[in-house]
C-alpha cells in the first residue's frame, strides 16, 4: 500500500515508522528513498524539510496493514 502524504512534524512522524512491524520505505519529492526503521532515515530525512515552513511531500510504502492503520492514526491527528 502507498499513501501520499505532506508532513510537518517529521520528528514525530519518524518515530510512527520506527514503531512499525515492517520495514516501510519513503519516497521525497526529490527521488530520495528512505527506508525504515533506520536510525540514519530520520536525521536524512529532516535534512530534506523545506524552511520555509511548508509540509514535505512524501510518498510511503507500507507493507504490513497493522502499521497502514497507524500511520493513517497518526497522519490524521496531524493534518
């Protein structure tokens, strides 16, 4: 499964994928791909957040539909 989503907090959104039971991989708009968990995917990852404020597009692939449903918790909380 892919959902795209604009993020702003990516610290806390971090440590939904961290928490994950499968490993779910991060597509930014610019073609990076991060893959978590992976204690390097995070700091990479907030490198990437525009300064200006904005929401960072980015695409998520999940692959176990437990952590789908706690991804899409999270999402929605924060939007």
């Amino acid at each position: 499964m892919t959902l795209n989503l604009r993020i702003m907090n990516l610290r806390a959104f971090s440590n939904v994928l961290n928490a994950c039971s499968a490993p779910v991989e991060l597509t930014t708009a610019d073609g990076a791909v991060h893959r978590f968990p992976d204690d390097t995917a995070a700091a990479s990852l907030c490198s990437r957040k525009p300064k200006n404020g904005t929401r960072l597009p980015v695409a998520v692939r999940i692959h176990a539909p437990r952590d789908y449903f706690n991804i899409v918790s999270y999402y929605a909380g924060d939007c």
